[in-house]
C-alpha cells in the first residue's frame, strides 16, 4: 500500500477540520479559510525561503528541473555522460546524494546498453599473400615460417593472441583390420 503524499495529507486534514465544525456555516466557513490561509502562508514562506521545503519536495523539484534541463540540451547521457553532467551539475550540486545517485544511473545504463565484445579468429597459413597482409597488419603475430599453420585472435578487431599449429586435423583413411 502506498502513502498517501503530502498534499493528499494536508487536504485530508483540512476536510477533516472543515466537516468537524458541524453544521455552523460560520466555523465551517472559518475552517476552511483558516486551513487555506495556512496552506498558502507555507507555500508563499518555502517560496520566499523563510521557511526550508521538505526534503521529500526539495528533491522531486530538483529532479524535475534536471529532467527539464537534460530534455532541453538533447544531450544523450549515454553517448555523452560529461556534457550531460554539465547541463544538470548546477541544479543538483547542493545534493551530492541525489548527483551520486544519476552518475550511478548513467554508468548502470552505459554497462546495460554496451554491446558485447566479438571475439575473431582467423586462420592462415605463412608465406602466403594473406600471411603477409595481416602480418603488416598485426606485426605482434611475429615471424612465420612458410606453411606454418596460425590462428590469429581479435577482441573487436584489437588484437588479442596467436597461436601456431591450430589447424583443423586432417582425416586418415580407416585402418582394414
């Protein structure tokens, strides 16, 4: 179940104070204009900044604005997390938790949305034109004789290890026992 907000609250109360004056239209009348006034002499001081904002307030107004700011730059936080952060840096840098708590999404959304690496293995044999290119290409694969088998292997095209002698063993005949 969830809690009622605080607006919900405040306006329950007010009806409660309103319908227990009973059937005087004067105090009920009284009531409400009482309950109203106080509402807005809230609303009016937290504006003014006499009196502080709840947290719970102060909080969701803050993220609004930096929903507001990050919606206006069309800064894509993902693709570009420090421009963003500069755009929504000045309206959360008197709450570090709540800044802590959007550089922790953002880092949570890179990991979700990055791909996965490829891993790539390519099999040549030395002295060949093949050989040669990706030898220039990759000169940590080294020296190779001419016939060696090589397995070269990449992690998103970075080069990641070679191994010699890996090619695929080649079939006898079946022995006639």
């Amino acid at each position: 179940q969830t809690q009622p907000s605080r607006g919900q609250r405040r306006s329950a109360l007010l009806s409660q104070a309103i319908s227990s004056q009973g059937s005087n239209p004067y105090a009920r009348l009284g009531a409400a204009f009482g309950g109203l006034i106080g509402m807005g002499g809230r609303a009016a001081g937290e504006g003014l900044g006499i009196l502080q904002e709840p947290e719970q307030v102060r909080r969701s107004r803050l993220i609004t604005e930096a929903q507001q700011a990050a919606a206006e730059s069309g800064i894509d936080p993902v693709a570009e997390p420090d421009r963003f952060l500069e755009v929504i840096d000045p309206i959360v840098e008197n709450d570090p938790l709540l800044k802590s708590g959007i550089r922790s999404q953002i880092i949570r959304l890179q990991r979700e949305l990055a791909p996965e690496p490829v891993e790539t293995e390519i099999r040549f044999v030395g002295g060949t034109p093949r050989a040669k290119a990706l030898q220039q290409r990759y000169p940590e694969v080294g020296q190779v004789e001419d016939g060696q088998e090589i397995t070269l292997t990449l992690l998103d095209g970075d080069f990641r290890g070679v191994r010699a002698g890996d090619a695929p063993e080649k079939e006898t005949a079946p022995s006639r026992i």
